[in-house]
C-alpha cells in the first residue's frame, strides 16, 4: 500500500439493520450481535476482501461490559481477518458520525483505503448494575476464606442496597433529561404543540411512503433473528403509517404533564438497531470498479453550554461545516436533521434562521439561513423509524446518499444532536 494524501473519501455503500422498539424484535441481542450481523452483510453485498479492510471503526453509546470494545468484537465475529485493528467511539446521539468521520480522517491521511465505520445500539440489553454497598459487598466476600465470614458480609446489607442501580438518563451536568432539556427549548423558542405534531406525522408518513416505495430495498437488510431463527426483521417496526394528526394530539405530554408538549408522539423511542458504512478513498474505489453512493465533503462538531439549550448543538456545527465545504444553506438539496424531538429539530430551525442567535451565538452578522420543516428529512426521521443512539448518525448520512442519487441533487447536509450540548454536522456530495 501506498502512503498518500487521499483528497477525497467515497461513501462506497451503506447498509443498517431494520429498526425496531426496544423489548420487541432484538429482545435477546445485544448491540454486539446487532453489529456482527450488519458489518458482515455488508461486506457481502460489496462484494470486497475482507482481506482490503483496514481499521473498524464503531459508536456505542451504552457499552457492555463484557465487550467494551465493540468495533474489536466485530472483526473478531464477524468473519474479518483478524489482523485488522478496530476501535469504538462514543458521542452519545452522533457516534456514528464521529466513526464515520475519524475513519474518513485515516483515509484522508493515507493511513488506509478501507475503513467499516458504523455503530449499534441495544436499549433491550442495557446493563444493570449493583449499588455501590452490595458491589463492595460482592468484592469483600470474595476475598472471605470460609462460608461464615461470606455470610457475615451479606447479613450486613439492607433492602435498599439490593436495589439496582440503571445508567443514568439524565445529563450529569443539569440534572435534566433531554425530554426535560427539550421542554424547556420548546417554551424558550415559541415551538407550540401542533407544530411538534405536524411534524411527527410528516415523520411518519414519510417514512411508510419511503417503506412502500422501495426506498430503504438497498440500505435495509432483512434476516433471522437469532438465537430462535422464528421471526425474519424485514422492516422497521416502529412507523406508523396509520397514525394521524387527531391521534397525536390526543397523547398526553411526558416530561411536564401539566404545561407541556412533548409526548410519545412528537419524541423518537427506544430503539434497538445497528449499521454500517464502507468507506474507501476514491482511487481505490475506483480502482475497484465500485460506485460509491457519495462522497464526505466536510464535516464539524460543535458545543454549547448544557445549561443553555442542550440540543441546540446542531446550529453551532451546521456553519462550521457548511464554511469548510465553502457553500451556504441556499446550496444544500437535501437536509437531514435527526429527530430527537419534534422541539429539538424546529428549535434548531428557528435558530439557524435567526439573526439575533447569529450575532449572540455564531458571531456573524446574518442568519445562516432559513429551512422550510417541510422541506427536509424526505424520507422520514427518528421519530418514525427509531433511534439506536450509536447507529442513527450512519443510517442518515446513507439514507441522503441515497436520496441524492435518486433525484439527481448534488449536496446533502445531515446534522444529529447529541447529550451533553454537542452537535454533528456532515455535508455530502454526490459525484
């Protein structure tokens, strides 16, 4: 291999698995099986050398404990040589992202041609941990010799220390949920309750239409589910075609029940989910007759105070990547933004086409431009199709590909909130 500067990383193809509510289909897997099962598939389907790969790289949001190193465990399950390296990277809602942009980093550098970038999710199989009393409990009696000094360390536990002790749902920071964090940009930005809703069934039904379409055939793999091989995933399960306006609005609000406006409805859900995307550099794709769906053009990440707007993260990193793609919001034809919320992705709107915001914010003179919420995410979002935290970023940026090929448009932009103030934004370009 030639150590070279790569100008340019081609998204070669990208493939996840169907989406599905967690408790329900992917029950019994973990994000680990979820992953060997995508990264496999999708060397198969393009039909390359495992042998060509250089580096896995993969987001996971909620690691297990046995395998921490999720990435790692793919190569080792997932029919890879195991000569190739892998590692994992977190940033919680865009991890994805972030494996898809350190892999496309390596390329650009000539430090590889072939990179599995990805990320999975499993909320069915989140670990529970001990509380901290009966974890030092656990320990102390293991270093016991006999049964009686065993014993002895258990009689001294008390009800509440047997309680478990979940991964925690709220920012460490503020204290708040996002459902709690998103409640309070909808009041601070004017978002009212039906326009949260509008837009969950534009989600929605979006997203069946792209289903009955044929849209998802080539980035939606169906199979088997282990360990039973009973049931075939075939298709995401949480779209609901039949859903309607009426029966929105008729849900109750969760985070704050009596002022509120954030339901099961207008939110994403827990989702468990994975995918994957081969990236290459375009010489070697070329030079393996391959097609790519598109091409990264730039990208940014970007943060805010927690305590300010949590998920306002996408407005600040929106601009940056847009200027290091040296093109505006007026050139972008097709905008994905990842649907946390119905109040996340229309606040983040009415920033971007704030001038206020620009000048306090951004330190720029204008807005950076205004988005119709009619006019993006084409083919549904998160609140329809679901969320696996690590895979969510990888599925869109290969969904807008997709979309830029079949209509013939030139530049995509995907942006994904995530916890702790941050925000993604990735521009692709079709060749």
């Amino acid at each position: 291999m030639t150590w070279q500067y790569n100008p340019r990383t081609a998204i070669v193809r990208g493939l996840r698995t169907p989406f599905a509510r967690a408790g329900t289909v992917y029950a019994k897997l973990d994000a680990l099986e979820l992953g060997k099962i995508v990264v496999s598939e999708l060397l198969q389907r393009s039909e390359i050398d495992p042998k060509d790969v250089d580096e896995v790289v993969y987001g996971n949001v909620i690691p297990s404990v046995k395998a921490a190193n999720i990435a790692r465990e793919i190569v080792l399950g997932a029919g890879l040589p195991r000569s190739i390296p892998g590692f994992t990277v977190s940033r919680a809602c865009a991890s994805s992202n972030t494996a898809l942009t350190s892999g496309a980093d390596m390329i650009a550098r000539g430090y590889a041609d072939t990179v599995v970038v990805g990320g999975a999710e499993s909320l069915s199989t989140v670990p529970i941990l001990f509380s901290r009393r009966f974890a030092e409990v656990l320990v102390a009696a293991s270093r016991q010799k006999t049964m009686a000094g065993k014993l002895g360390l258990f009689r001294k536990l008390r009800p509440k220390d047997l309680a478990p002790d979940a991964p925690a749902l709220a920012e460490s920071v503020t204290g708040l949920t996002m459902g709690e964090s998103a409640e309070l940009m909808a009041k601070e930005n004017g978002i009212t309750r039906e326009a949260q809703d509008k837009f969950a069934l534009q989600s929605h039904l979006r997203a069946a239409k792209a289903t009955a379409d044929g849209w998802f055939k080539d980035e939606v793999m169906s199979f088997p589910v282990p360990p039973d091989y009973e049931n075939v995933a075939d298709t995401d399960n949480l779209v609901r075609a039949d859903t309607t306006y009426e029966a929105l609005a008729q849900l109750k609000p969760v985070f704050d029940r009596k002022f509120g406006t954030i339901t099961a409805g207008n939110a994403s859900g827990l989702t468990d989910g994975a995918s994957a995307i081969l990236l290459m550099s375009e010489e070697k794709a070329k030079a393996c007759g391959l097609q790519p769906i598109g091409y990264l053009r730039s990208y940014a990440y970007a943060a805010l105070d927690p305590f300010d707007q949590l998920l306002q993260g996408p407005a600040l990193a929106i601009p940056l990547a847009l200027d290091r793609a040296k093109l505006t919001l007026k050139d972008i034809d097709v905008i994905e933004m990842h649907e946390a919320f119905a109040a996340q992705v229309l606040s983040n709107i009415a920033w971007l086409g704030s001038r206020k915001i620009a000048e306090t914010k951004l330190g720029r003179s204008e807005a950076v431009g205004e988005i119709d919420p009619e006019a993006i995410n084409p083919t549904g979002g998160s609140i329809a199709i679901g969320h696996p935290f690590g895979a969510t970023g990888a599925r869109i940026i290969t969904s807008v590909c997709n979309h830029l090929r079949r209509t013939g448009k030139q530049y995509g932009l995907i942006s994904v909130c995530a916890a702790g103030g941050q925000g993604s934004a990735v521009i692709v370009e079709r060749e």
